[in-house]
C-alpha cells in the first residue's frame, strides 16, 4: 500500500483541479495524482494554526484546545514513528526544515 499526503499552509484547493478550480490554473501533477487515488472532499484539522494541526496529524489527537504552539513532545505517539514499526517507510518534504529540529517549532 502507498499512502500520500500532501499539506499546504495556504493554498486554497478551490485553485486546483480536483477540486474544479478555475480554468487558468495548470497543475497536470495534481490532476494525474487524483485520478489515480482517493481524494477527500470533507477532511478537517481540528487545530489550528501551522504546528498544532501538523501535530495533530502526527498523533490523531485533537490538542489545541490544552495545548499551545509546539512541537511533538516524547510522550507524543507519532503516526510515522507506528508506521515504520509495522514495516511502512515514511518520507517527509517540507519548506519548513525548522520546524522538525529540536527547539526549532517555538
């Protein structure tokens, strides 16, 4: 199984193909990618902004609410971490680099 997960801090997906977005946008890469997989229509973060929705998506835990701007903690179960115990490879490209360095997301 593959499993891809694309995230975007501002790019609203009204602008992109899937999603009917308007006429004058060429993205074929994203076209291609949702004729060939799942596309969610109603998929939420219920933190937000930046670090507590990535967080978020790391864990399966709602936290904003109880919990600030920050990174994952060690007590954090991380949805990588449990996919590379149960054999899955996971790969990460951000703009972001900081964020993933210790002290970097504060």
């Amino acid at each position: 199984m593959k499993a891809v997960m694309v995230m975007f801090d501002s790019l609203n997906r009204h602008m992109l193909p899937p999603y009917g977005g308007p006429e004058w946008v060429h993205a074929p890469n994203f076209a291609r990618l949702a004729a060939r997989t799942v596309t969610y229509d109603t998929c939420y973060a219920g933190s937000m902004p930046c670090m507590p929705a990535r967080r978020e998506l790391h864990t399966g835990r709602h936290n904003f609410l109880h919990r600030g701007w920050g990174p994952l903690e060690p007590f954090d179960d991380s949805m990588p971490e449990l996919l590379k115990q149960n054999g899955v490879h996971t790969h990460l490209v951000s703009d972001h680099q900081h964020y993933w360095e210790d002290g970097g997301a504060t």
